[in-house]
C-alpha cells in the first residue's frame, strides 16, 4: 500500500514537531518529522527503544551524549536506548527526518531531562558511505548499524535504460521506500505504482520489484530493509 506522507494527521509529541507516524509493526515503527527554522527537541532519552535518524532534508546538530553530529540530507545516526539526545534545526529551511523507534514506539518510554542543557565535547563532521553501485542500476549509499536488524540506503534512481534490471524478489526481507524527491514508478508484481516525493511504499517479502524513472531528475529514495538486506536473498 502507498501513503502520501504529507497527507497524514499530525501526531501530539513532548518535543512539538511536525510529527507524523507513517508505519508500526511489532518490532519497529516509523514517524515522519518537519522542524522550522529554528527548531529544537527537548533533551531527552529511552529505556527500551533505540532510535535511528535518518536525515531527508535540510541541515542541524544532534546531539548524542556527549557528541555532536552535524548532519545533513543523507545522514544516518544511530542512538542507542539510554543515551540521551537532542536535536536542533541549524539551516535556513526546514528540517525533515525519518526516526525509526526499535522496539516499537512508546510514549511512555521518552523520559524528558529536567535539566536542558546539553554539554559536549566532541564535534562529529558530516559523512556519508562510499557511493557504490547497486545490483539493481541505482547509486547508493548504504549504512549498516549494529544491533539493529534493519539497514538504510539512500539511492539515486537515474533515467538511463542501459541501468534498468530485471525486477527482483526477497524470501526473507520486506522493503519499505520512501521518496525523498523526483518521481517515477515502483512496479510491484503486475502493478505499476506513480510515486512521487512524499510517498511511502512497502514491498512485502515475496513481491517481484523494481523501481523506475523516466525524468531527467534522479529519484531519490531511501529504502529501508527489515530483517536488514542480504545480498543472497536477491532473487529473480
């Protein structure tokens, strides 16, 4: 099933973000977020969940523990139960991210510091995996995050019909696409399926699937895999 993103209710957060929660399974769950300018979270930290930003537009500083992350679209960060965090929305536009909760997420489990400033010592500079070129025609950038059974890709969808492949299929791992920005087709069995920025898609295990484009503007994507990809579970 396709969800335009955008199109959701907003959801109430301790943090007042522009949140939106996009999906929720029994392990893991998704939620959209848009910071203004000039934005920030409030300090704080999980018990139980670990979290993962995935950064899709704009600019900010998180801050985990005692490091700062300066990051950007395509920054993927990795915060571990217990470590408290914070989040500030540095550019001039807005911030938008994706914040997977593993286990699922649980209001009850954001414990808010009641002291909010955050002392830190060590800046971490922006960057990104090494592009590489994927089996199925795209560039990416693909991260791996420990104890997490889940992995992250950041792809560009080009127009060249040289790079097209044949449609493919996982026996254990469902894929989830988000549209970041660009346009195209996600062809899922029989069905051929318009996305465009905004849009989240999910591939179930089992589903022959390609993703297309036929603009001179790359598609970017950021596709999700859970359990996390394996290349011997590509099959055709």
């Amino acid at each position: 099933m396709k969800i335009n993103v955008p199109s959701l209710p907003l959801a109430a957060n301790v943090c007042d973000q522009l949140l939106r929660e996009v999906y929720r399974n029994d392990s893991w769950s998704m939620a959209h977020v848009v910071m203004n300018p000039g934005a920030y979270s409030l300090l704080h930290e999980h018990r139980v969940m670990d979290e993962v930003y995935a950064i899709t537009r704009g600019s900010g500083e998180l801050i985990v523990g005692s490091l700062s992350y300066e990051v950007r679209a395509g920054s993927v960060v990795h915060i571990p139960a217990n470590i408290p965090h914070q989040f500030y929305n540095t550019g001039l536009t807005s911030l938008e991210h994706l914040v997977l909760a593993a286990p699922a997420f649980d209001p009850a489990d954001v414990i808010v510091a009641e002291k909010q400033d955050t002392p830190h010592t060590t800046n971490v500079p922006v960057t990104f995996p090494q592009v590489v070129e994927c089996f199925d025609g795209a560039k990416i950038i693909p991260y791996e995050l420990p104890g997490i059974d889940l992995s992250f890709a950041f792809g560009w969808v080009i127009n060249d019909p040289a790079r097209h492949k044949a449609p493919h299929y996982h026996k254990r791992t469902s894929e989830f696409i988000f549209v970041v920005e660009g346009k195209g087709t996600v062809e899922i069995g029989d069905r051929s399926v318009p996305v465009e920025a905004g849009d989240w898609l999910e591939v179930p295990v089992g589903a022959d699937h390609a993703i297309r484009n036929k603009e001179d503007q790359y598609m970017i994507a950021l596709c999700i895999c859970s359990p996390r990809f394996d290349m011997a579970d590509v099959h055709y």
